[in-house]
C-alpha cells in the first residue's frame, strides 16, 4: 500500500512539472525575438530574404487607410569584409499581383529578379523565395 502512495505521489509531481513547463514554454513564446522595422517576416531573424511592403493613403488625413503599393524584397548577405548587408532584389506592385489573381492549378510566378522570386499561391498566398528560403503570408496579413 506504502509503495501506491509513492507512486501517485511520484505521478503528481510529473503532471505539475508538465504544467510548469507548459506555462514556461508558454511565457518564453511571448518573448520571441523580431526585428521590428516594419518587415512581414519580423521574427525570421535569419531570413535571408527580407519582406517589406509599402502602402499610398490616398487620404492623407486617415492614416489608418492604406493602400498597398509594392511588396519589396531585400537579399541579406555576408559583405566581403562579413557585415551583414542588404539590397533591394525584387519591387512588385500592387497591379502586378493583382494581375495575376488567385491561380487554381499551381502556384504562379509574379515577378522574379536577382535571385529571388515573388509567387502567388493557390490559396491567394503571396510567396518569397530566395536563397533556399520560402515565407508564405496572407495578403492583408502580417502588415502586408
């Protein structure tokens, strides 16, 4: 009878050691680091494909109301002297997705340039890929 006891006593010592990891992991998911420069891709620190999109108001006393202008996607790399560095590789504008539509039977390239390519996926997904990177977002999502 004694060794039930410690068992049960051994089984509600792991369930809350399971619950106060759980709690941990969840204030850790809280503290997740992003670059908040006004990328879509904020907590990708790595990324080396950088998604940035710019909006017209064409009310200029709402700023509340954008329009999307262009989705712009930055190449970060190693410089010679290994800074990190970045430069524009592909600007898309709004009319160039929106040309495109929401294709049914595959993912459809928008634009492509130096190395990177902006795709529009079946579910109306916009797709950046470069350097053996992919970033799905939701158009109107994220920012964007």
């Amino acid at each position: 009878m004694n060794v039930w006891k410690r068992i049960s006593a051994l089984g509600l010592a792991v369930m809350i050691g399971v619950v106060g990891v759980g709690a941990a992991a969840a204030d850790d998911a809280e503290d997740v680091p992003m670059i908040e420069d006004g990328r879509v891709n904020a907590w990708d620190i790595a990324a080396p494909v950088i998604v940035y999109c710019t909006f017209e108001y064409p009310d200029e006393d709402d700023t509340d109301l954008g329009v999307l202008d262009t989705v712009d996607l930055w190449s970060i790399f190693l410089n010679e002297d290994d800074a990190v560095q970045g430069s524009l590789a592909l600007q898309v504008t709004a009319e160039d997705i929106a040309a495109v539509g929401v294709p049914t039977d595959e993912n459809t390239v928008i634009a492509s340039d130096n190395g990177v390519s902006l795709y529009r996926g079946t579910d109306g997904n916009l797709i950046a890929v470069g350097s053996g990177y992919t970033f799905s977002w939701e158009l109107g999502a994220q920012g964007c």
